[in-house]
C-alpha cells in the first residue's frame, strides 16, 4: 500500500510540475502579443507586489520587461528567457544550455523580485562576472527604474554601503561572506555594510551550492606562533616513499613506516617522536612536511609566484584567491619550495558558503549543469531544479570515449588527434587536469609546430580574452577544468566574422584529456561547445592508469589493445567496431537537453566500467558531504544562537543593563564619570569583544574534538554520536560565561579609569578561505593503531 501510494503521490507531483510548465509557457507566449507602449509600468508591477498576480498580469509585466530588455540592450529575450526568470521567481534551480541567457534571464527575475517589493543579490562566482554583468544588464534596470550596483574585493566600506542600499546588487558568494563576518566584529551599529540578506539569486548555482558549499571563508587576526621549519621539510625531502613513508591508493593520506621513523628521529638528534613531549609539536610537524611532499604537487595543486604559495581550485582550475591551507601546512609547503614563511594568523571567526546562502529568506539559481546534482540540492537546500528547454535544438555531437592503455599512449593520441582536426581549420578546446598537463600539452603542441593559447590558473587576467576567441578559424586552445566559465565561445571568434567557415567545419572541437570528477563537470567541458544550436563536438580520451580509473574502476580483463594503445573490447571486430572514432562521421544524435548530448546507441563494455566509476566517485563524494554536513549542523546552530545575541547587544542597550545588573558599582562610576551615552558605548564594546574573544575559543575547541574524536572508536563508541554529544555539552553556559567575563573585565575597566575608546582586543584584519583538508593523514585512530602495529 505504501509503495502504491508512492507511485501515485509522485505521479500527482509529475503531473502537478507539467501543469505550471504550461502555465508559464501560456503566459510567455501571451505576452508575446501584447502591446505595452501606452502603459503605466508602476500599474503593471502592483500586481506582483501584491503576490498573487493573475496569469494576464503576469503576461503584461512579461510583455513591459521584454520591452525594456529591447530598448536597454538592443537584445529581444527568447521565450525560454522569461520560463527561466518566471521558474526563478517561483524559487526553482533553473537549467539552461550554455550560451541560452542565462545572464539577462538572471536580470528579468531580479526585476520581478524588486517589483514585488524585495531586495536582491545576483551571487556571481568572482569579481569579474559581478563587474561584467551588473554593466551589462544595467541599462534594462535603469530603464525600469531599478537600481543596481556591484561590489569587488577592492571596494571601500563606503562604497559596499552604496551598493547594498540599490534595489539589485551583484557579488561574489565570497564578497558576501567576508563582510557578513566583518559585521560581525563590528562594535557599532554603523560599522556594518550588509543589509538584512533578502533574495539570493545565484548564478553558477553548482559551482556555489555543491562545489563549495562547506569551504570555509575565514576572518583572521595576527599569531605571533608561527609553524613551520625548514629543517625538517629538509629531512622529509630525504625520505623514499615506500621505505620510509607509505601513501595510500587514494593518494589522500600518507604516513611513516618505522624506518621511516626512525630515520627522522636520528636526524633529529635522536629524539623519540612519540613521546609525550614531541606528539603534538614535532611529529605534527613531519606529518605536516609529509603530506607536503607526498600529496601536495606544484602545478597541480598549487602555484609558486611572486605572491608565495597559491592553491589553485580543484573545481575551477584557476587559482583560488584569497584562500590558503590552514597555518601548519601552508607553512610546511613554504618550506618545502624554500620559500619565506607567511605571517600566521589564528582564526576569529569562520562561516561556511552554505552557512553564508542559508542566511537568505529566499534562495534561487542558474546554471547550465544542475540536473546530475538535484539530489544534493534538495538534500541540503530543499530546492527543486526545472530544466529549461533550449531555445534552437542542441546539434553538439558527444562521441563515445576513446580509452587507452597508459597515459602516453593517450597523449600520443590526443596530439594526432588535435593536428587531425587542425589540418582542416576547425577550432578546438583542449580541457585538462592540472595545470601541469596544461603546459605539458602547450609544449607538446609547440614542439609540433602547432600553435595554441593556454589557458590556466598562471595567465587568469587573459581568461576572457582567450576563451573569447577560441572559436576562431584554426584556433587552438589549452585550458584546464572550467577556465573561462562565465565567457561564451562564439563560432568565428567574438565578432563572428568567420561564424559561417567554422560552423560549415562543424563548429568548436572539445576535447577532454581526462574526465572531471563528476558526470556533471564532464557536462559543463562538453557545454562549451553546441552553443544556442550550433553545430560542435566533443569527446573524451581516457586511459586505464588515469586516478578516476585506478581508485575506482573494475576493469574488463577481456579487452585487446591495439598497436597505438588504443583499448578495445576482446570482440572488436564485432559490433563494437562501430565505436571507432573516423573523423567527420557523426557518432551520436543531438540531444533536446541542455548541456548534455546523448549517444546515439548504448555504450559498449569499454564504457559502461568507467561510467560506473564517475558513478562510484560521486556516491563517494555524496558521502562526505553528508557526513561533513553532519558534523558541521551544531557548530551552525551555535553560531547562529550567538549571531543573534550579538546583533541585541550591538542594536540595544543590552549590554549596558548587563552590566548594570551585575556591577551597579562600577556602572554608577563609570557612569558619574563619563555620562550616560559613553558609558554605554563601552558596556557594549566590552561586552561584545568578550563575546568574540570566547568564540574564536570556542572555535579552536572544536577544531580540536574534530581532530581526535576517532580515538573513541578504541573504546567502541561511535565517533560522531561521541563529537554531537561533546559539542552540544561544551556549549551549555557558553553566554553566561561571557556575561561573567565582561563584567569582570569592566570591572577592572572602571577601577583602571581606561580610556573608552581603546577596545579590549585586537580587532582582525585578514579574510581568506581555507582548502578543507578532512583528517589529511588519516584519522587519529589510524595514527594510534599504526602506532601499536596494528
């Protein structure tokens, strides 16, 4: 019964969902033929404002916006432009096919929101898309009425207020997070910039809400400990993997054998590194310098530049500003390139991107890829995604993976493969790993007299530039993962001028040399080709010691190489003979989706075992951003409970009746002292300063029961239940001893006659985001059976 009223309940849901489809489908085609020359637009957005416009409301305010869409920008928004902005004032995750407007379907729906009376923040993903589209949409806003304004690192307080109070402001999620901490340690009311948080309207919703839903974005305040030490990153650099460390075959921990060990504590002057005295200094130390040397690789990982070491994103493939590891191994990778060590810092207050979203009222999205993540989506969010059909057909061919036996037999073929296509003059994408094989594959081309721009994490300034003209006659392009995201790929070229040459050669090559992490980053490489109906195609070339394959692929014993390396099922010569790439025969149909094509038959065995590892690694993944989110749920709620209680206290007298109660007699002379009015300000500026000082303890508390708490798995204890239990526990009076603290400290205040405008603590003055590393070198349990042998 349960299991029938299962199916039915999702059938009056599916049917529910194609009932609003048509809806709004109804109300474009309506306002297609409406004439709104003659009316009053503050009459047409009443309705919205009032919240239940009828479908001839709608219909006219579509028709008004379309309008203004015409005279601002010159551009006629598509049918489908206004079911992706109706979907997004409804509060869907909306799907739309690279190159279908996202970006000005983005603004028609922050036009509806503003019309209903609300506030909105188009999140971009970095400062230049925020720049860009705000200057790009915003003579549709002006000729609306609608205010705009946008926000980048360099902005002034001033100038952040500024953007804030416009009814429409773009920034990047990070943007955001740094002044919401900001406005946290602010001890007056006017210190802050945010205004209440209203409607998020997020543009690259994926790359947001999944790819970096729990990095954590990081106010920090001066350390005068550093960590670090270059001797033994020098001792590290010395040791053999396999004698002296072990890695294990995700490459994900690593750790000392004993003659490893051994080795170490000689060099060391003969110390024992497990002794009480050496565990947490020492040995955290090497394990540092060791995960340094075995799982962190230049150009892979990080950058060394002039600025120092700098990470580059693992879901972008650019660098990541303004993020860094925590201290200890940032430091140790310093001292690993024999670089100077970076001033440390110690935390003073975090906040993850999803704590950061999930302070909205109201939370809407865009992308291209949204479909393969919409579990995750409602998981976390309880957002629904709706698919957008494209505006002309997508025409992309998708050819089936070409699989090699190694990794040179794959480049070999990647090499022939781009000259092939080249010869003939059509465009090509090339989308790598790292930015190691990115130049790799650069200096592979150039040796072969084939010339490229590449593309990654060391030239980000030409980003736009160059992914611009990737679709020029003849163009070569080396990018990694998402470089250019954000910056459509015109067939001829950015004037188009040679559009008709390229797309009679089949449009934009895409060529991936690896597959992405996911189904839905390999989605968003072959989007970059096939845009609004444009012929293209894209392939991937894979091989059997690629990481995705070896961690999680069962591979087909029966298989026959070939003499190029090429791997094919043992009956090739069979029906999957077909699967053999020839250049210029199409080996798929187009699909109606958006970013993905479809084959045009059932992949062979030589694909099915590595569609199944993308599977495997993205249930893995799934995995741990539950489990994450587990742990993270009551640092949250706690975060949240003192939040509150620090806007009364920053928005109220509370502070100064805290005091008053507790110690009427230094209130009073402080009071006959300095008069009512200072008085307060310091009651609140001590209050509020104790207030942070105990949460950025309380923070390093956490940080440390995170770190050990596997250890309860030695006495049978289920470490997550053991880690809620501790956290929960440990916040219990946590705002009673603030209140005890800062009335002792105002005490001492009053009794010492300091000066009111000196506050009790330094005020911090860095933000960045840390790289989540969960238990690098495995968890403590693994560290202490290691230990005994076991």
């Amino acid at each position: 019964m349960t299991n029938l009223f299962g199916r039915t309940l999702w059938r009056i849901l599916a049917r529910s969902e194609v009932a609003r489809q048509q809806h709004f489908a109804t109300i474009v085609a309506d306002a297609a033929r409406r004439d709104v020359s003659e009316v009053d637009p503050a009459g047409v957005a009443a309705p919205l404002r009032s919240g239940e416009p009828t479908a001839q409301e709608l219909a006219t305010w579509c028709a008004l916006v379309r309008a203004a869409a015409r005279r601002g920008t010159g551009m006629e928004p598509y049918d489908e432009q206004f079911l992706g902005a109706l979907h997004l004032l409804d509060g869907d995750i909306v799907e739309m096919a690279t190159g279908e407007g996202k970006t000005l379907s983005g603004a028609l729906a922050a036009i509806g929101y503003v019309h209903r009376g609300r506030r909105v923040h188009v999140i971009t993903i970095n400062d230049y898309l925020a720049r860009r589209d705000a200057t790009w949409m915003g003579p549709v806003f002006d000729e609306l009425g609608v205010t705009v304004g946008w926000i980048e690192e360099q902005s002034t307080p001033e100038k952040r207020r500024r953007a804030y109070s416009c009814q429409v402001t773009y920034v990047s999620i990070s943007e955001v997070g740094f002044d919401m901490l900001r406005d946290r340690q602010a001890l007056d009311p006017g210190d802050r910039v945010l205004p209440e948080l209203d409607v998020a309207l997020i543009d690259e919703v994926d790359a947001v809400l999944v790819d970096e839903a729990r990095l954590p974005l990081v106010l920090a305040g001066a350390d005068d400990d550093a960590l670090g030490d270059d001797r033994v990153a020098r001792i590290v650099e010395q040791l053999t993997e396999g004698e002296h460390y072990e890695v294990d075959t995700d490459r994900n921990q690593t750790h000392l054998t004993d003659a490893g060990a051994d080795v170490v504590a000689e060099r060391l002057g003969g110390i024992d590194l497990y002794s009480t005295e050496h565990v947490g200094g020492v040995l955290a130390t090497v394990n540092l310098a060791l995960h340094a040397r075995a799982l962190l690789h230049r150009d892979v990982h990080y950058l060394v530049t002039e600025h120092g070491i700098e990470p580059v994103s693992a879901s972008r493939g650019r660098v990541a500003e303004r993020q860094r590891w925590p201290d200890g191994l940032h430091a140790a990778l310093e001292a690993k390139e024999g670089l100077a060590h970076s001033a440390s810092s110690n935390i003073v207050d975090s906040v993850t991107v999803k704590g950061v979203v999930e302070r909205y009222r109201s939370r809407c999205g865009m992308t291209g890829t949204a479909l393969s993540a919409a579990d995750t989506l409602r998981e976390l969010y309880s957002l629904e995604v709706t698919v957008i059909p494209p505006h002309r057909p997508l025409r992309r061919v998708d050819e089936p993976d070409r699989l090699y036996a190694t990794g040179r037999h794959r480049d070999d073929a990647v090499l022939a493969e781009i000259a092939a296509h080249h010869a003939t003059g059509r465009p090509i994408l090339a989308v790598t790993g790292d930015v190691a094989e990115c130049e790799d594959l650069g200096r592979r081309l150039a040796d072969a007299g084939l010339r490229c721009s590449v593309l990654n994490a060391r030239n980000p300034h030409r980003e736009a530039e160059i992914i611009a003209e990737a679709g020029r006659e003849g163009a070569i392009t080396v990018s990694t993962q998402l470089a250019g995201r954000g910056v459509d790929i015109r067939l001829g070229g950015s004037d188009e001028s040679g559009r008709d040459r390229v797309a009679e050669l089949g449009g934009l090559y895409v060529l991936g040399t690896r597959h992405q992490p996911s189904r839905r980053l390999d989605d968003q490489v072959r989007g970059r080709a096939g845009r609004q109906g444009d012929p293209g195609g894209s392939v991937f070339f894979v091989s059997l010691d690629d990481e995705l394959l070896q961690r999680h692929a069962v591979i087909p014993s029966a298989t026959t190489v070939e003499p190029d390396g090429r791997v094919l099922p043992a009956n090739h010569r069979g029906p999957f003979a077909r699967l053999r790439h020839r250049p210029g025969r199409t080996a798929s149909r187009p699909s109606a989706g958006s970013d993905r094509g479809a084959p045009a038959r059932q992949p062979g065995p030589e694909h099915r075992f590595i569609e199944r590892a993308l599977l495997t690694r993205e249930g893995v993944d799934h995995e741990v951003r539950s489990l994450t989110e587990k742990y993270h749920r009551p640092i949250d709620h706690q975060r949240d409970i003192v939040g509150r209680h620090r806007d009364r206290l920053l928005t109220t007298d509370a502070a100064d009746r805290l005091l008053r109660e507790r110690r009427p007699a230094a209130h009073a002379q402080v009071s006959a002292d300095r008069g009512q009015a200072e008085t307060e300000r310091l009651c609140r500026h001590i209050v509020l300063s104790t207030l942070d000082e105990h949460w950025r303890g309380r923070l390093a508390d956490v940080a440390e029961l995170r770190e050990g708490i596997h250890l309860r798995a030695l006495g049978r204890y289920t470490p997550l239940t053991e880690y809620l239990r501790d956290t929960l526990a440990a916040f219990d009076g946590f705002l009673d001893r603030v209140h005890h603290d800062a009335a002792a400290t105002f005490e001492k205040y009053a009794a010492e006659g300091a000066p009111a405008d000196r506050p009790p603590v330094v005020r911090p003055s860095a933000t960045w985001t840390y790289l989540m590393q969960d238990n690098p070198f495995g968890s403590e349990l693994d560290r202490v059976l290691r230990f005994l042998g076991m």
